[in-house]
C-alpha cells in the first residue's frame, strides 16, 4: 500500500517538473505597477458638488483606484458570487441563519493569501438591527492541517475592523482579507478555521425586493448577530470540516462586535441555544465601546450614512453640515471605502456640525449601539493598547471597570500594551492571544477568575519598536509580476 502510494507521488512530481521544463519558463519581469484598473474619475458635477479642490480630486482619485486593485474578481459589484439567489428556491419564512449560497472553492490565486491555504464563500441570511431578515455574506478560510489535527478544524469566528460603509468593502472581496497577518493568515496558519463576516451591507448591498441594504455601521447587537448567524450558516455548509467549538475575535469595530456576540449569548440565550454549547470565549481588541468618545468628525459621517434605517426621523444634516452632507453623499455615489471617507470628512474643519448633540440621536444611538457594560458570556480577553489615537485607552478601561462592577461573576481579563497603537495591538500581544484561544479550546482554566487586569511591558525598551505598519501584502498574480513570490514556488 506504502509502496504504491510513493509511486502515485513520484509520478506526479515527474509530470509537474517537466510541466516546469517545457511550459512554465519564465516571462520576462515587468516593472511592479499596483494601478491596472485605475481608471476611475470624479465626474465634473461630483467634483463640483461635493466642492473638492485640486488635492483633494486627486487623492480621492488615487484611493479609489487603489482600492480597485485590492479587489479580488474585480469586486462584489463584478462577481457573481454577490447576486442574491431568488427567493423562490427557499421554503417557508425566510429565518435568520440560513444558507443561501456555498461557493466551496474560492479560487485563491486572485487572492494574496498564504501558500497552502483555501478559501471558501457563503451567503446567508442575518437580521439587521431592527430585526428585518436580510441576506448577508462572509469567508471561510481555511488552514492546510487543523490544529487538533482531527477531521473537523476548531473555529475562529473572525470580526473584521472598519473596511468601509458601502458595497464595495467586504473583506471577502479583498485580495487580502482585509486584515491579512494582523490576524485572520495568523490564525489559519496557527491550525484554525476561520468564519468571517462580511457584516450586512458590506458585499450584498440590496435586498430581494430591491431596497438598499446599509451597513449599520456601530450598531455592535447587529454586527454581533452577522457573525453569529453566519457561524450557523456555515455549520451548515461545511458540517464534515468545521467543528462546533469556537471562539470569536474582532479589532476596533469588529472588538465591540465580538464583545457583543458575547453579549448575545447571555442575553438571547434561546436564539443561540444551538451555537452556545460551543462557545469557548471572545477576544475584544481595541473594541469600540462609546464610539462617540472619540474622533467626531469621523464617526459623525459614518455613523450617519445609515442612522436614518434605524431613527427614520433623521437627516445627515442633524449632524452634518451641507458640505458634509454632499461630500458624504458623493463618497456613497463613489462607494469610497475608509480612506476615501477620512479624506473627504478629516481634511478641513467644516463637515461636521459643532451643534449636533442638540437632536437627541447620539445618546439614543450609543445606548443601543455600544458594546460593554451589559451582561456576557464569558471569558471574556480585551486587548487595549495605551497609545492608541482611535480608541482610547481612557474610555476603554472605563466600560471594562463599569462591566466588571456590574458583573463581577463574570470573567473579564484586561490586557494593556504599555507604547501600542491601535492596530498594532494585534501584532504586540499576538504569542498571548494565541496562547489564549488554544487554552480555552484545550480546556485549560483561566489564569484568573472575574475581573483582571494585566499590563504588558516591551521587551526591549519601546522606543526602539516599530510602532506603525507601512506595508501592505503585495498580490502578484499576474505573470508578468511572478518574479516578486519567487519564495512562493
Ligand atoms: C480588472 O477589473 C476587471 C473588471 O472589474 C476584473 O475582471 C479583472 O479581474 C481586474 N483585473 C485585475 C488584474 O484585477
Ligand atoms: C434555484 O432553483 C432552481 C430550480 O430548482 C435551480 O435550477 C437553481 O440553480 C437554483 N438557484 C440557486 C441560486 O440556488
Ligand atoms: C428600530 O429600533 C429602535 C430601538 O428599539 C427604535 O427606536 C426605532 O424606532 C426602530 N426603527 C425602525 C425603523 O423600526
Ligand atoms: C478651520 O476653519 C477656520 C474658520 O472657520 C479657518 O480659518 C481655518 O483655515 C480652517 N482650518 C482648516 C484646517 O481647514
Ligand atoms: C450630549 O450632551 C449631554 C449633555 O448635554 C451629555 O451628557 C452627553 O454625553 C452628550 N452625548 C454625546 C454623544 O456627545
Ligand atoms: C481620554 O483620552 C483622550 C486622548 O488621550 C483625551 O482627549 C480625553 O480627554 C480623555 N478623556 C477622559 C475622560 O479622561
């Protein structure tokens, strides 16, 4: 039997090899250019509109067509994948949780994944935050060996920080999972299966009968209910591959989204019975907890891009100015993602109303949008950096205090990255949240019970750290390009 199966495999090696020597020569190396697909232009009544001088046309162009060239199959709006099956092919009322559509096999050569890793997509059905059943997509990414090395991989639902407010944006579609080595390759090459969401609105942006659906950006309870539904959806899909027990772990946005899965879980116990057996715990990094505590002329803008589907009363001139207002609107025309929106909002003074907490809707919003200081289901690992200009270390220690002396039963460890930004809390503290996540599937008890807070010190003095990212993976999948992933033969 051995013997056989060596033989099977030298025969292949021999047919790929010469497969190399005849057809596989090298082209010849072209200069590396990331702007194929860059043909994207303001109109002059946008430019015009939206009031965008010189520098700013440019910049906007120039992210844009940046952004187009991380889309994997040209982007939701050009894949098939994202067209919604008809209602017809679904039997009775339509429920959250269900599956929709499986691509099994994602292609991954459009994709600057690791080697030796594969992909897989679904569309399922989610609630949005009022409880209106609409149809939603997400990945799984698969690791080449499961980490327990049995028949079905261990699950980490994976909640992604902000990619954007449109349809364009679904990390799904983006040749590097949006978050690449911060988090999803390191955990699939780490022996786990990874689910994620894209969250409603990003990926599928209209409903069945045609309505737009917004991405409720902030509204954690909903993000929390993507992530969970999809893990349901998934099971489903993949039932032989993906094992029951999982743990959830987000960034930023997707940190009080993971916080708030825990929320689900003690607070809709009947809604998740099914998927609650298998809960090991939720990793919140960087969460958003008062998310209007923070940036306002960011948050203003991209909270209001959708407030009216919740508070139909509102206007984004409640909280924004005219020019605001249309520069907002020429980013939803444009589907311009994060950087397009930081650019059109952050550059000048003049987007945001001083005046906006006149209307009632920020405190109405954050009472029902914020994670923290609810009931959860724990264990619970928040992840903060004490350097971090978006979510502030401050706020963040304040909704950790306020939930441990509300529910000091519950399980909360705090960790605190002494020198560390945002982002990079990811990377600073990646040995401990992996120890982490394998401990609570081994079963391992918690190093503390209740709440507890540790505090991480660099090892070599911080000054000599890098403290930001400045590169990004490089997809060079085009022939012409294969030069630059010599390593990856
Ligand atoms: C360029 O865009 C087209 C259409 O959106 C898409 O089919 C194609 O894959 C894109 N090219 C590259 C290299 O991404
Ligand atoms: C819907 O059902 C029809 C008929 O059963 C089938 O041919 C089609 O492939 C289905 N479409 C989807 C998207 O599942
Ligand atoms: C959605 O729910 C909120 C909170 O319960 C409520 O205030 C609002 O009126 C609802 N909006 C819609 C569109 O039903
Ligand atoms: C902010 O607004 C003031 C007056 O409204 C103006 O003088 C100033 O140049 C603006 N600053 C920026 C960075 O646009
Ligand atoms: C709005 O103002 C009130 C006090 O007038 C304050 O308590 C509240 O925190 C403010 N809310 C926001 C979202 O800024
Ligand atoms: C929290 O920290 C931020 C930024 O470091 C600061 O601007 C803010 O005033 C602080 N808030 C409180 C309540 O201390």
């Amino acid at each position: 039997m051995l013997t056989s199966k060596k033989t099977a495999l030298s025969v292949v090696l021999m047919v790929s090899f010469s497969h190399l020597a005849t057809s596989q020569a090298p082209l010849p190396a072209a200069v590396y250019r990331a702007d194929f697909n860059s043909s994207f232009k303001l109109t002059p009544s946008q430019i015009q509109t939206a009031q965008l001088d010189n520098v700013l046309v440019e910049t906007i162009e120039n992210i844009v067509n940046a952004d187009r060239s991380q889309f994997a199959f040209g982007g939701p709006r050009q894949d098939d994948f994202y067209t919604i099956p008809p209602l017809t092919n679904t039997t009775g009322p339509l429920k959250p949780g269900q599956l929709l559509k499986v691509q099994p096999f994602t292609d991954p050569r459009a994709y600057a994944i690791p080697p030796n890793t594969a992909l897989s997509r679904i569309m399922y059905t989610t609630t949005n935050f009022n409880g209106t059943v609409i149809p939603t997509s997400g990945f799984i990414f698969w690791p080449f060996i499961p980490r327990n090395s049995r028949k079905k991989a261990p699950v980490v639902v994976w909640a992604h920080g902000t990619s954007g407010f449109f349809g364009q944006q679904a990390p799904s579609a983006h040749r590097s999972l949006w978050y690449d080595h911060k988090a999803p390759f390191t955990l699939v090459l780490a022996g786990y299966a990874v689910f994620a969401p894209d969250y409603a609105g990003l990926g599928v942006s209209a409903s069945w009968d045609g309505s737009p659906i917004p991405h409720q950006y902030h509204a954690s309870p909903a993000t929390a209910h993507d992530a969970l539904y999809g893990l349901r959806a998934a099971l489903k899909a993949f039932p032989d591959t993906l094992g029951v027990d999982f743990i959830v772990m987000g960034h930023s946005q997707g940190g009080a989204a993971a916080w708030a899965v825990a929320e689900a879980l003690a607070l809709e116990p009947q809604e998740f019975a099914d998927l609650s057996p298998g809960y090991n715990g939720a990793i919140a990094a960087s969460p958003t907890t008062r998310v209007f505590e923070g940036l306002t002329s960011y948050i203003l803008p991209s909270v209001g891009q959708m407030l009216h589907s919740i508070f139909p009363s509102f206007q984004p001139t409640d909280w924004l100015t005219d020019l605001g207002a249309a520069q907002l609107q020429l980013a939803r025309e444009i589907e311009g993602g994060i950087g397009v929106l930081t650019q059109l909002m952050m550059t000048g003074n003049n987007t945001v109303r001083q005046d906006y907490n006149k209307t009632w809707y920020a405190d109405a919003f954050a009472r029902l949008g914020d994670a923290g200081r609810k009931d959860f289901k724990g264990p619970l690992l928040v992840l903060q950096g004490d350097q971090d200009p978006l979510v502030w270390y401050n706020v963040t220690m304040k909704t950790v205090e306020e939930t441990c002396k509300r529910f000091p039963h519950r399980d909360l460890e705090v960790v605190v990255a002494k020198g560390v930004g945002h982002t990079p809390v990811l990377d600073a503290t990646r040995p401990l949240w992996l120890r982490w996540i394998e401990d609570r599937f081994d079963g391992k008890p918690l190093a503390g019970k209740g709440g507890m807070r540790t505090e991480l010190m660099s090892f070599l003095p911080v000054e000599r750290y890098m403290r930001t990212g400045n590169s990004v993976p490089l997809w060079a999948g085009l022939p012409e390009f294969g030069y630059l992933a010599t390593l990856s033969v």
